[in-house]
C-alpha cells in the first residue's frame, strides 16, 4: 500500500469502467463480510427505493399517473408515516436534495428548530449533570418545531404537477382501513413496549395493553383524520389551527414539559441551503447536505482521506481495506465532533474541511499498515474560528431514506426522521413526534469554558447525521450517476461512505453495495465490525495491525439508484431492512 501519486492514471483508469459498473470490479478476497443482497432492480425509465413496500408502491403509482419524482416522493413519505411509525412521519423532519433536469442541484434543509422557550442548560438536572439520555428523550424538552410538512409543501409546489390532495390518497387508505403488521415493526413495538406503555402510541400499537403482532391489522383513525385534514385544507393545517393545538399539548405535558408553544409552529421555515461536494478521485463528484447535518463533510472527509491512498489489489471486507476506511472515519468524526452544527449559529469551516491540502495533512497520520491508536484530535482546518470543546454525539436510528427518479430526469434523494425509534414516544393527533433536540449537546460548554458548537439555542437546529447523496460523473453532470442515503443515527455517513467506495472504487452493484459488511470508528475505542460468520477472523487480521475490535448490529438501510451511461436505472435495497426498488 502506497500513497497514491498518480491520481490522473487512476481517474483515466476508472473513465474506463464498463457499462454496467461504475468502477472496474475487482474480485473479492476469500472470507468477505456482509449480507445476502437483495434481488438486482433494473428500469428503463423511473424508479423509487423506500424503506417499506407499501411506500415504494405509491410512489411508483403516482409517476405512473403522470406524476413527479418530487409527487413519488411527497406520496411515499406519508405512507412511511402510516406503515414504519417508528422511523419518520410529519411529527419530524428531513433532508432533501434535489436535482433538475439540465442539472442544477438544490438541497432543502427541513430539519426541526429547538423553540424560542429552549433553554442551554434544559437537558441538565438539579445537580447541574446531563441528564439520562432516555430520560431526556421521553421529554416534552426533546421535540424540536416539525419541519417534514413545509418540506412537502415545496416539494409540491415547485417541482410536482398532480394535485396535493391526490398524494395523500394512499397513506389515507392505509391509515383508515388498516395494512398488516410486518416482522420488522412487530419486533421493534414489543422491543421498546416499556417506552410505548402508558403513553398516547399505545393507543394503536399496544392493543390490550400488548404489542401489536406480526400480521395482525392496524388501523390509525386519528392518523387517517390529520392526513385528511391536510389534503383538504392545505399545509397550513399543520402549522395552526387543531392539528399545532395537539403538537403543544403534547409537548407541553408533564414529566419534564417541553416549551414548544404555537408562535414556533407558526414561525417554522424551510431553508434552501448550498449542496456540500467534494471531487473524488477525479472521476466522480460527491454531492450532500451540509451544516446543519455532518453529513457531506463527514463523507467528504472519508473520502477525501481515502482518495490519498491507491486500493489495487484491495477489496471491500478485506483487512488492508477495512484499516483504511476505519483510520479515515477516526479523523473525519474528529473534526465531526468539535466543528460542526448549525451554520446560521456558529463558523463551520465547511470548505477548510474538505481542502484538499488539509486532506493530505490529515491522511500522512494514517499509517497503510498498522492502526494510529487512541482517539484522534480534530485538525485545524482553513478558517477555522477560536478553538471549541468537541461533542462526539451518538445518536439513535429511527430515520427512513428515499431515492427517486422520473423520466424527465428529476431526482431526489431524501433522509427523514424522527431521531430515536418512536420519536419521543409523545404522540399528537395520531402521529409520533420527534425528539431531534436530544441530538444537542447537552452540556453548554466544557468544565475550562470552551463552548461547545453543538449547544443548544433558541430558534437552533441540531446537529445530524443525516446524509442524502448524489453523485455525479465529474465530465457528466447533467445526470446524476448515483442517488442513496441511509438511515442509521451518527453512523449514517459510515454506511453511506462504505457503500460508495464499494460501487465507485470496487464495481459493486447498488444491491451489493447495500449489502457489504459495515466498518464503523468514529473516533471510539475501538472498530465497530457487522457480526457474521467472517467477523472473526477479520478481527484478527485488524487485532494484528494494533486495532481494537468489538462487533455490533450496525442497521443501516441504504436505498440507492444507480443511472448507467445508457440512461438505465438499477436499484438496489438494503438487506437490512424491508424496503424495495420499483421501477418500469
């Protein structure tokens, strides 16, 4: 392994790739990890990924109708609200990228806003300590101002040609009539039922006081009322009116009664924010969600880390392979930790991040055969301010992603969540709400005063991890090459890094990439491998080159498109989870 001193070879070798790679596939080693993928989708013309089948389906249903990719995506997003409670809905928020046929790119930063009543030190107890982080979350204090709904309303508005009570249709059905219960909700109700227990989401997910089986019907009348509500009466329905009387009641209940108060629901703004991209390896342009999420700068930096190094003879779930990307992910969540939050509160030195001189500083601490050891200091970038205290954050996954293309060439590549699964467990005219403000810092600034970026504030956006992602063919930019996103908490930028060197660096598949094996560091003690029956002996072979390693469920689910040179799409579902690519 050498540093990699002739990046324009590289770049002409990969302009080489055959058609239906992206990169030239190089074989896998004996002993790789990860999961069976699933089944290979092709199209001609348009396609969705999403987390539940029953979303994709209407989605697919609404191009076919002569709708959007933008219509797709409103339509199925609601549907996941009904069908996958637990991971995203109107109660939370997202983030959107979106690219116009002729190519220009837009990212929508719907992400949730702490109340003017939030307070620095709300998530601290009476000794002045951060309190449990449960504890925080089934709180009124952890659920920010819901952004997800402007978000449809733009999406509607400017690039959707059905009418906005028709995307409702399907989520509506499902929600009044009822849809069976799959395994995978079925188990995460009786998993988190003594959070459930008690509070309003008992209602329909803890029939007698059990949890909801696997199969059995579930109907959500007061769910099917407030998407009712909405079609008829418009988005403002949310943001006023009984809909945003039920939102403050409910934050505003006891144990631990949050602030959030209508003046904030009225208040609430979608932000249109710069995309975040990075250039990798010549070939290919990365583009992503910046501040207030880490997401692009997080993957950025991963790549930006790796694109030093030449990975001939490597492949995913390889050793030599694995020690790169986890040296990589330890710097990139350095930076993460002590840099970036909201930018319309404090300096996140975004372009210093990914400077490519930065880079390659940061990339000679990495040593291609044994691992650095210890936690790493964040670097000091280009314009960076005043030295701040780093927050590493951890964060829950209950986050939905989708991907979506039409025939006109719109594509949109969206991450929504609700933070922890089931939200805060506080439910408001039949739908969870989020505790995204539980993704704050809870301390203001450090013991010897430094503060803290991350901190809370009024009117503040917390920092995520979310990380929608198009990338494009650096000479081909009028189409986007790769649309994908995952859910997954702080190791989303992880999941969705591994998943892009598996398809730009190895030729894999979008199905195969979904399905590879998971490496996570984030600058902990130790590497994070996926359980399976190669985990042990990879760990050896990392053990071997100085690394400490652990295992752990890592449930990310990617959903990505992949449009080839000839203009067809392949998707591709994470394996993980339940979701599916439709497309015709």
């Amino acid at each position: 392994m050498v540093l990699n001193l002739f990046p324009r070879l590289i770049a002409a070798l990969l302009a080489a790739a055959p058609v239906l790679a992206l990169a030239q596939t190089q074989a896998a080693p004996e002993g790789g990890t990860g999961w069976e993928p699933k089944p290979l989708v092709q199209a001609e013309a348009r396609m969705i990924v999403a987390a539940n089948p029953h979303a994709a389906e209407a989605g697919l249903a609404m191009m076919r109708a002569g709708g959007s990719a933008a219509d797709a995506a409103v339509a199925a997003l609601l549907v996941l609200n009904v069908v996958e409670p637990q991971s995203s809905g109107i109660g939370g928020g997202a983030f959107a990228l979106v690219h116009e046929p002729g190519g220009s790119l837009t990212a929508y930063d719907a992400r949730e806003t702490a109340p003017a009543g939030a307070e620095p030190g709300m998530f601290l107890d009476a000794r002045g300590e951060p309190m449990p982080f449960l504890t925080a979350v089934a709180s009124g204090r952890s659920v920010g101002v819901p952004g997800l709904v402007r978000l449809l309303e733009r999406l509607h508005a400017r690039h959707g040609s059905l009418d906005w009570p028709a995307l409702f249709a399907p989520a509506i059905r499902l929600a009044r009539d009822g849809f069976e219960v799959s395994p995978r909700l079925a188990g995460l109700v009786a998993e988190y039922a003594g959070r459930i227990e008690g509070a309003d989401a008992a209602t329909p997910l803890m029939p007698e006081g059990r949890p909801i089986a696997d199969g059995a019907l579930l109907r959500q009348p007061a769910l099917a009322r407030t998407l009712t509500l909405l079609a008829e009466d418009g988005p403002e329905a949310f943001y006023q009116g009984e809909i945003a009387e039920a939102v403050v009641a409910a934050t505003g209940a006891g144990p631990r009664s949050g602030t959030l108060a209508l003046a904030d629901l009225e208040g609430y703004a979608l932000e249109e924010r710069a995309p975040v991209c990075m250039d990798y390896r010549q070939a290919w342009r990365v583009c992503g969600m910046g501040p207030p999420s880490s997401g692009a700068t997080t993957i950025g930096q991963i790549l930006g880390l790796l694109d030093g190094f030449a990975l001939d003879g490597l492949a995913p779930g390889e050793p030599g392979m694995v020690h790169l990307f986890a040296e990589a992910s330890r710097l990139a969540y350095a930076d993460r930790a002590r840099y970036l939050a909201d930018s319309d509160f404090v300096d996140v030195p975004v372009a210093g991040l990914l400077d490519p001189d930065y880079l390659t500083g940061r990339a000679a601490l990495i040593d291609p055969e044994a691992a650095s050891g210890g936690t790493a200091e964040a670097g000091d970038p280009p314009g960076a301010g005043p030295p701040a205290a780093s927050d590493p954050g951890t964060g829950t996954p209950g986050t939905t992603h989708i991907s979506v293309i039409d025939g006109d060439g719109l594509a949109l590549s969206i991450t929504a969540s609700i933070e922890s699964a089931f939200g805060s467990g506080r439910m408001a005219a039949g739908f969870l709400l989020n505790n995204q403000l539980t993704d704050f810092s809870f301390l203001p600034a450090r013991e010897d005063g430094r503060p803290i970026a991350n901190a809370v504030a009024p009117g503040k956006r917390p920092r995520s991890s979310m990380a929608p992602t198009i990338v494009y063919r650096a000479r081909a930019r009028a189409w986007p090459a790769v649309l994908t996103g995952s859910p997954g908490g702080s190791r989303i930028p992880e999941y969705v890094a591994g998943s892009l060197v598996a398809m730009l660096d190895f030729g894999r598949d979008p199905a195969e990439a979904a399905a590879e094996g998971h490496v996570s560091h984030r600058n902990a003690d130790a590497v994070a491998l996926e359980e399976d029956a190669h985990a042990p002996a990879l760990a050896e072979a990392l053990r071997a080159m100085g690394h400490a390693v652990e295992t752990a469920e890592m449930t990310s689910g990617l959903h990505t498109i992949v449009r080839q040179p000839d203009g067809t799409l392949l998707g591709g579902a994470d394996p993980r989870r339940e979701g599916v690519a439709l497309g015709d």
